[in-house]
C-alpha cells in the first residue's frame, strides 16, 4: 500500500480513500440499523491498511471493528 501510494497518488486517492470514504456511510447504516450489532464486510485487503483504511475510519467513529479468522 505504502509503494502504490508513493508511485500512484492520484490513482491511490481515487481507489483507495475516496471509496473507502463513499463505503463507510453505508456500512454504518448497516450497523446502526436497529437489530443489527455485527456485520461482515468483505474487501479487498488494501481497504483494510493504514489510516486510510476501512478499519482505521470505522474506529475513528467509535466503532470496534474484529479480525475474524
């Protein structure tokens, strides 16, 4: 993640942050929905790294986000 940001940073900003950023509204909605306490959220393994990360946004809006193996 660290190379492609470095070598691409526009192609970075638009696959990477800026739907990272589109998706996590969404995934919140599915969150808060009522009766609704967990979700699995499946994405490509370079969404999840980093501070541009799903992971790292979602707990950055006071969610806890599991490993699941």
């Amino acid at each position: 993640t660290v190379e492609f940001k470095t070598r691409y940073p526009s192609l970075y900003q638009r696959i990477d942050v800026e739907r990272n950023n589109a998706w996590i509204p969404k995934i919140r909605q599915m969150l808060d929905a009522p009766g609704h306490d967990d979700a699995l959220v499946v994405v490509g393994t370079m969404h999840l790294l980093g501070p541009d990360g799903v992971v790292s946004l979602l707990q950055s809006k006071g969610y806890r986000v599991e490993r699941v193996q």
